[in-house]
C-alpha cells in the first residue's frame, strides 16, 4: 500500500499478503502417423510436416485459450468466471452487431487494460464493422498501420479476426480481451 505522509511523521507500515499459485502443466503434441518409408520415398514430406505440426498445435493452443474447460487444458475466456457478456439491445436484430453493445463492452473493460486490449472477432462479422455507428459516429476505422493481424480498429483498439470466435449472433463472437492478463506457463 502506498500512503502519503507528513515529511516528519513516521511512515505507515503495511504487511505483504502473499499467496501460493499452483499451476499443473498439460501437455499439448501432434501426432503424426509416418512411416519411415514413406519419409523416404516422399521428397519434401517431412519439411511439409514440420511446418504444418506447429500449425495444427498453434489452432489446438487458440481454441482452448477461448473455449478449454480446465480440465487437462487451459481454463478458456468463454469459461472463466471472468467472462462478462453484454445483453442485445433492446429491438436488436437477431445475428447483427451495433454501436451501443460495442460501446457498453468497452465501458465494462477496466481501466487498467485500455492500452492492451484488442477486439476479437469471428470473420463474418467483418462486413458489419464498416457500417456501425453511435450517435453518427463510425466506431471502426481502417489505416495502412495496423498492428500484425488486424484489420481496424473499433473505438481505439485492434480488430483481429480469428476462427475460435463464434458466428456472430453466439456467445463469443466479438470478444474485447486483454490477453496479458491470462496467465499461462511453458515448459522448455
């Protein structure tokens, strides 16, 4: 704790609260059924496989980071008792994102993560953001400096499209995260 204090007046001491964290690692593998004659007989397989088995653990890792139960996988957003999921708007149309929700989302992010966060989005909402407003003002903007892998930004910050988010309409479609909050730990 931090407390301000008259220059001759003794300093206020507060005890440290520490806690323990226990984290068990899971593993996550690919696994690839090769023979070593077909390795041989297949020129350029075995530098195929080595670029796709990162691929299909990478799509693995992001799916459990939005969806993993906790259970011999990570804890995901969609199931973390951090979730906050904003309700429709009253007369919103079924499938469709508007103004207002994405402003409330962005009002309920706490103040600490506005530099961080970023919007997650399933790709069929893209041709929705072009056109979303509040009070006539266009909440989504595109420029030729876009962080790597975003398309815009929506009230500040990145639009990053990506697969493990669900069709537009479905919990999980538009998620305003901030990931250097999820704590994660790797074994090398």
């Amino acid at each position: 704790k931090a407390y301000w204090e008259f220059e001759t007046a003794p300093i206020t001491q507060s005890k440290v609260s520490l806690r323990s964290e226990y984290v068990k690692l899971d593993k996550i593998a690919a696994v690839i059924p090769v023979t070593e004659e077909i390795l041989d007989d297949a020129a350029g397989l075995a530098a195929y496989l080595s670029r796709r088995a990162p691929g299909a653990i990478g799509d693995a890792l992001n799916d459990a980071l939005v969806r993993g139960t906790g259970v011999g996988q990570p804890l995901g957003i969609l199931n973390s008792p951090a979730l906050i999921t904003q309700a429709a708007e009253g007369g919103q149309t079924v499938d469709t994102i508007v103004g207002p929700n994405v402003a409330k989302m962005l009002a309920r992010l706490p103040a600490s993560s506005f530099g961080s966060a970023v919007w997650l989005i399933h790709p069929d909402a893209l041709s929705q953001l072009p056109g979303l407003t509040l009070n006539d003002a266009s909440l989504f903007t595109q420029s030729a400096n876009m962080p790597s892998g975003a398309v815009g930004l929506m009230l500040g910050r990145p639009v990053i499209p990506h697969q493990v988010c669900a069709t537009v309409g479905d919990v999980g479609d538009i998620m305003l995260v901030d990931m250097t909050q999820y704590l994660a730990a790797i074994k090398v």
